[in-house]
C-alpha cells in the first residue's frame, strides 16, 4: 500500500494517546479535544493502510474514548453547576 497511509495510522495513534492522556492533566484538556479529532481523521485515513491498521484501528479507538470522556466531564459538570444554584437559591 501507500507509504503515507502508514504515516497517517502511526499519526493518529501518537494523537489518539496524547489526547487521552491529556484529558486528565488540567488545561492540557483543552488541547486533547481537537488532538483527539485529529486523530480520529488520522485514524480514518489509516484504515487504508494494509500492513499499519491495527495502529489506525488503536487510534480510532484512543481518539474515540477521548472525546467521550470529554463530553461525559462536560455533562457532569454542567449538571452540578445547575444543581448548586437550584441549592443555594433557597437560601438567597
């Protein structure tokens, strides 16, 4: 196959663990998000690749569960903020 579906598969693993990884280091959190969807691009482009796909199908996956931790922390947190003001109004 293509020499750079292969660089595209080992791209996307480097981006799918550095996005996970950086999901749980304060303000590093910020630069997994687009990390992690670049990966998953990465990763996509990777799947061509015949002798590097467990690498894309790795980052795919890597990229993947970034992201939804992501949007699971964000829903927590919206729901806590919005719990507290609901718990603090009756005393205000």
């Amino acid at each position: 196959m293509d020499k750079n579906t292969d660089n595209f598969a080992l791209a996307g693993l480097i981006l799918g663990i550095s996005s996970l990884v950086g999901e749980w280091i304060p303000y590093v959190s910020i630069l997994a998000i687009p990390a992690g969807i670049v990966g998953i691009v990465l990763s996509v482009k990777g799947l061509k690749s015949n002798t590097k796909r467990g690498m894309a199908i790795g980052g795919l996956v890597c990229s993947i569960v970034s992201l939804a931790i992501f949007v699971l922390v964000l829903i927590c947190a919206c729901v806590a903020v919005g719990t507290t003001g609901a718990y603090w109004s009756r005393y205000w």
